[in-house]
C-alpha cells in the first residue's frame, strides 16, 4: 500500500511527560522507535532494533546513557553506536542503529524521519496563537484512533458536523455555522476562520468561563492546518471585548501507520488558569467530544477498508480547507518519490 504521509516532516512523537527514566517505545510512520532521556535530560531517539537480531531494544534497560539489548546484551550508546558484544572481546567496526533528530519544545517531543540533512533547515512548527505559554491554563491527552491521520485533519478542518455528534456544545441560538470568511493558502498551510452573531452561551461556557445566561456575544473560530502534523483550532468568545475568553486545541496527528494516528490532544485556555476543575472540566468534555469522533472516523476508515471499487466524494464549500489541506501533504509526499527516483 502507498503511504499518503511524508517522511521529511516533523511529528510528535510523545508528550514530554511520557518519556521519563525507562525506555519508551512508540511506533511512527510504521517505524519501530525507542526514545530514552539522558542523565542530562535529552531524549534521544533510534530504531527499535538490535542489530543482532530482530529483538526491540525497548525491551532492554538503561545503563549510563547507554542502552542493553535484553536478548544478547548488545549494548549501544546514545549516537546509535553498537559499544559491547558480550560475547566477544571485540566490536564490529561502524555499527550503529540508526538515529533520529530529536526537538524537545512546548511539552512535546518532535521526531524526524526523514532525510537527516533536511532536518536541519525544517525547525519543527511553531504553535499558533500559543507564544505566551505562561498565561494559559492547559490539559493533555495522548490517544490512538485506527483512522488515516488525513482522515482526522479532513475531520477537523470541517466542524459542520458539531450540530449533529455533540449538539448540547453549540450555543442555544446557533443551529448551523456560517460559511469560512475566508481560506488562506501557503506553500505548506491552510488557514480558516468565521464569525457567528451575538448568542447566548452553551451550558459549558457557562460552566467554565462564568458567562451568564442571558450574556449575548459573538464567537471567532479560526483554524490552521499548519503542517502534516499539526492543527490549532481558536475559539473565541467576545472577541471585540476588553478580555476574550480564548480556547485553543492544539493537535498533533502522528501516523502510526497507514491505517492509524496517533493523537496529541492539548486544550488552553487564557480564563481561569489556576482554577483546577476547569481544567478537569474541559480534559472530560473533550475527552469524551474525542471518543464520538473516534467512532467516526474508525467507521469510515473501516468502511473505506472494505470498499471493492474506487469512489469519488462528493465535497461541499465547508470542505475547502480539507480539499486545501490533503493537497499539501499530497504534494510534499509527490516530491519525495520524485527525488527518490
């Protein structure tokens, strides 16, 4: 099967809070990785393979920054280096497990693996509309949907869908979403955004944000596929006042492999931000808003699985960022194959 995700891009490939004194293992671009940190603090990153044989070196331990393959032994240093052959005096010259960039920033862990040179003119994406990190509340979930990651982008990109899978999150008097203002296009992004008119405010954003019931406000949603890895949704509440209650959902799409996406799920939120249920109020709506969306698009997925013959969607004005969107990361995985040639 011909993949749809490019290799010389930057993906998460953990949250920083998971890789913390063991060997963590995660499987991405369906390539076996092992990511470790050192005394130092630094996660290293390398496939998930003795050379010797084709046991996980995740299934080894740690000693001083080095990693012991648990089947012979085989030990590597954080270079990739092959260092030790127990059962020999000495080292085969030049072995090494292959190694990975590694950029550690905003509590994720970007992983490169494509071309190694590449990396260094592509810094990993910055996050939107997230440069102040200190004056923002924040949640995190790390989840896995068996879906294409395009699938998940097409998902989100297109939000129309909020009246029908979770109506009780859309404000009492809106019963469908304008039209996008407009659609921006870059050589690698897709920016979105619509205004509705003043509403009253859904039961959530009263709950989270104190808003009373009769408060009548406008709402600015605005989107950016930023990468084949990344997508920020803001949400606005207020947008012209003197303090705009401001969401953002910050979320990485990792492939795992063809068939399934690794998600990073981070909400902030520039209200309440050291008020704690808030946080747990909004990690659980969203937490449960992520369980319908992975049911539908499992669903999809496994219906395109079963498909026997081509069909062509039929596609709506709300779906121009999408279209925008798969065409980016068609075009970035084009050139790879042509410069492979």
């Amino acid at each position: 099967m011909r993949t749809n995700y490019p290799f010389n891009c930057w993906y998460i490939a953990a949250a920083s809070e998971e890789i913390k004194t063991g060997l963590f293992t995660r499987r991405v671009l369906d390539q076996p990785v092992v990511m470790f940190r050192r005394g130092t603090g630094e996660v290293v990153a390398m496939e998930d393979r003795c050379l010797h044989r084709a046991y996980p070196l995740s299934k080894g331990r740690i000693e001083d920054d080095r990693i012991v393959c648990g089947y012979h032994g085989c030990t590597y240093d954080a270079g990739g280096r092959l260092v030790d052959v127990p059962s020999q005096g000495n080292v085969p010259p030049g072995a090494r497990v292959r190694t990975y960039p590694i950029h550690e920033k905003s509590g994720f862990v970007w992983l490169w693996l494509g071309e190694p040179a590449a990396a260094r003119l592509r810094p990993p994406p910055r996050i939107p509309w997230s440069a102040e990190e200190d004056g923002w509340g924040k949640s995190l979930e790390v989840s896995s949907v068996r879906a294409n990651y395009l699938l998940l982008h097409e998902h989100y990109l297109d939000l129309t869908n909020v009246f029908h899978m979770y109506p009780e999150a859309a404000p009492p008097d809106i019963h469908t979403l304008p039209p996008l203002n407009e659609v921006e296009v870059s050589e690698l992004s897709v920016s979105y955004s619509r205004q509705t008119v003043p509403t009253r405010p859904a039961s959530w954003e009263m709950d989270v944000a104190g808003l009373a019931a009769d408060t009548k406000l406008p709402r600015v949603e605005e989107g950016i596929f930023v990468s084949p890895a990344l997508h920020v949704q803001r949400y606005i509440v207020g947008p012209d006042g003197e303090k705009p209650y401001v969401l953002l959902r910050v979320q990485g799409f990792t492939p795992e492999s063809h068939g399934a996406t690794h998600v990073f799920l981070q909400i902030q939120r520039n209200y309440a931000i050291t008020d704690d249920s808030v946080t747990g109020y909004l990690r659980t709506m969203f937490h449960e808003m992520g369980k319908r969306d992975q049911d539908v698009l499992e669903t999809v997925q496994q219906q395109l699985d079963q498909e026997t013959r081509p069909h062509r969607d039929l596609n709506f004005k709300a779906d121009r960022a999408a279209i925008r969107a798969r065409r980016i990361a068609q075009q970035m995985v084009d050139d790879e194959r042509f410069v492979l040639r």
